[in-house]
C-alpha cells in the first residue's frame, strides 16, 4: 500500500462520519450524500497522488464532498427543496462541519422509529463507512438483504421527517440509549466475531471504541457514556492476550497479563471511577465496573469475585437480562462453588429464553467438568450451537479432555466474559 493509500484509508477511518455528516447539511438527502463523499474519497487517491497529502485531509473531504453536493443539487434544480432531514438551512460548503455534527449522524441512525437491526445496519454503513457487503458480513445475512436493510432504513428516516440534530432533553434518555445500545452490539461482534475462522473482528472493534470516543469527547458529562467507553476500553486491552500464537482462544484464567494494553485499564480505570459517582449507576457504567475488576486484578486467582457478584446483583436489578443471569452465573461458582452456580443454569434452562445461545451449556460444562461430572454432552451442545471457529475449536478440545478422562477436579478456567453480548 502507497502512503497516499495508507493516508486515505486513515482519513476513511478518522473522518468518513464528520464528512458525511457536513455533507448531509447540504443535500438533506442520506442517499446523495452518501455518493458524494464517496466521490470525494476517489478524487483523494488521485489528486493527493498529484498534490501530495494535505496538512488537514478532513477538511480538503469535507470541501470536496460538499462542492460535489451543491453541483449535483444545482443540476437537479433543488438545491433548496431537497427532502428535510435538517432544521437548520443548509450552510456554504467551505464551512467545515460543526463539532458536534458526526454525533447528530449517530443519532440519526439510532432513532427509536428504526428496528435494532436496521440501526447497527445503517450505522456500520453511514457512520462507520463499512462496506454493505461487510455490513451483511457482520451481521450474518446475505449481502441483499443487509442492502435491503439500508435502504429501508434511510427511507424510514426520510419519510418520519427525523430531523438532524441532538435530542432534546426529554427525548435524551430513550435516543441515547439506543445509540449506547448500537455502539455496544457493534463492539460485541467485532469482540467474538459471530463466525468464522478468527475470534476477533478487529475492523468492527475497533469502529465502536471510535464511536464510544466520539460519543464521550461530545457528551463528557453524560456517565453512561462514560461507562459504555470504559466498558469497550477494558475488553479491548485484552484484546492481543485472548488468543495464543497458533490462534487458539486463551481463557482469562490462562491469559498473559503482561500482554494487556496498561493505558486503555488506566483509562478505563479512571472513567469507571467517574460513571459510579453520582446517584445509581446504569447498565453501561456497573458492566465496565466488571469489566474493570477483571482488567486490574494481577492475576486470574486475585480477582475480586465477592464484589464482581455485587456488581452482578445490581446489574441484574436495572437489566434483568438471562445474559446478565447467566454470566452472574460464573461469579456465583467462584464464591458459593460450581454447584450453586449449576442450580442457577439449571433456572435458566427452564426459561428457555437462552435456549440458542451456545454460552449457556458451554458455561454448564464447564460447572460440571469442576464437580467432577462428565461435561461431553454439553459440551457437544455448544459446539452445535457456536458459529465461530475458534471457539468451536477451545469446546472440542474441553470435549476431548472429557472423553479421555481428565474431565473434572478443579477449575478448568472458563471463559468469563466481562462484557454482556445482547442477543
């Protein structure tokens, strides 16, 4: 890759949202913005080839996606009629996009009128920039129908008038949940991909933890969101110590501790210390303490799992969630012992509402395998239920140990996941 290249896929990454967002107030038309910022990014790779790489990339987009914008709207004879996502009139292309506007953008494909779905759809597409047949990757449906998706997304939008800006204050609370929502559900797939050969999508990851930034060095004030970007900084420090040199998933139990990114639980660290203060924490700010625990312990055996279970408890008062039941689950086995924790499994199991989700007898194997009870049949469960390899592959191999004999006696250092995957 040439360093003109290399620089716009860097300004891809850093400033695909603020541009489309400034080039959003010119066309009040999602579709037409889309194709103008991507007309933009074309011309870079060949004028900055020419002209070399400019001092403020985002800005030299900007411009050039919202000349390409007025053109268009001239041609097209509406360059003052054109729809009404904005409430604002439409501001001269060489003015550069307000501070605030990538977070409008982010909202806008968060509204409460879109389906969950179409919201991570819609954000991975105009927020994140990702490619639609990467959309389809990601969320593990045919590359016409996440393009559908979209589509109906952005129509949706259109036609409820949604208009371009921040929420109000009595709106905040519902808008801003959603959008915490989105963000999170973005990071969980990229954290464990859903499929496929490696255990991480990194790309997906790391588009979140730039949201979760964008979202907090815009609303610093708002504690959730302080504890939604503490919650991804503490997961992903792990992130170069969860798999082994070969691509085997390392338990957190066996993972080297040395390899973790210090800076990113310091931050976090600090950020949940912030999101804590000030009345009863949220669902956000009580999953990063969690996540916090985990990352600051020294070791695996030093972990604070009296205080990980009180985390649980309240966490479980203000989302009571299977998921958040299930991981409060494992904290129960390391206070009370595998076979409290297995009776709570066993809760779960009759509620049925886990009965896809391939965590559920993966973590039942794992409470029987330390009772020193044959775990295979659970384990073979998950392995029918996982997507990912990697995964799959760490089950088998708890399978095999079963098989041979060696299952039970002791912990086996299962997978406890600081962080909650909706489903």
């Amino acid at each position: 890759m040439s360093g003109v290249e290399r620089a716009v896929a860097d300004a891809h990454r850093r400033e695909w949202a603020a541009v489309l967002a400034a080039t959003v107030r010119v066309t009040r038309d999602l579709d037409l913005a889309e194709d103008c910022v991507q007309d933009a990014y074309a011309a870079a790779l060949r004028d900055w080839a020419r002209d070399g790489v400019p001092v403020r990339p985002g800005a030299w987009l900007t411009t050039a996606a919202r000349h390409r914008a007025v053109d268009a709207l001239r041609r097209a004879g509406t360059l003052r009629s054109k729809l009404h996502l904005l409430v604002e009139p439409a501001t001269a292309p060489e003015v550069l996009t307000p501070p605030d506007d990538p977070l409008r953008l982010v909202f806008l494909c968060c509204h409460p009128e879109l389906s969950p779905e179409a919201r991570v759809a819609l954000t991975l597409r105009l927020v994140c920039g990702v490619a639609t047949a990467d959309v389809a990757r990601a969320l593990l449906v045919p590359e016409p129908t996440a393009a559908a998706r979209i589509t109906r997304a952005k129509k949706k939008v259109a036609a409820a008038r949604v208009p371009f800006r921040l929420p109000t204050a009595a709106e905040l609370p519902d808008r801003l949940d959603a959008v915490l929502t989105t963000i999170h559900l973005l990071f969980t797939t990229g954290h464990t991909a859903p499929s496929g050969g490696a255990l991480t999508r990194d790309d997906l990851a790391g588009h979140a933890l730039d949201l979760a930034r964008l979202l907090h060095r815009l609303m610093p004030d708002e504690r959730e969101v302080r504890g939604l970007l503490a919650l991804l900084l503490a997961n992903s420090a792990r992130r170069a110590g969860r798999t082994a040199t070969d691509g085997r998933l390392l338990t957190l139990a066996e993972q080297d501790r040395s390899t973790w990114d210090r800076d990113a639980v310091d931050e976090a660290h600090h950020l949940v210390v912030a999101a804590l203060r000030g009345g009863r924490p949220g669902r956000f700010a009580l999953q990063a303490a969690i996540a916090a625990l985990h990352a600051t312990a020294p070791t695996y055996a030093e972990t604070d799992w009296p205080q990980v279970l009180v985390l649980y408890d309240e966490l479980a008062r203000v989302w009571p969630s299977p998921v958040v039941a299930l991981n409060r689950a494992v904290a129960v086995a390391e206070v009370r012992g595998p076979a409290a924790a297995l009776a709570e499994v066993a809760e779960l199991e009759r509620d049925r509402r886990l009965a896809g989700y391939h965590y559920l007898p993966a973590v039942k194997a794992d409470l029987l395998r330390r009772l020193g009870l044959d775990a295979t049949a659970e384990y073979e469960r998950a392995i029918a239920l996982a997507d990912n390899d990697a995964e799959r592959a760490f089950l088998r191999e708890r399978a095999r140990s079963c098989g041979d004999g060696s299952c039970g006696g002791g912990a086996c250092g299962h997978r406890s996941r600081g962080d909650q995957r909706p489903r």
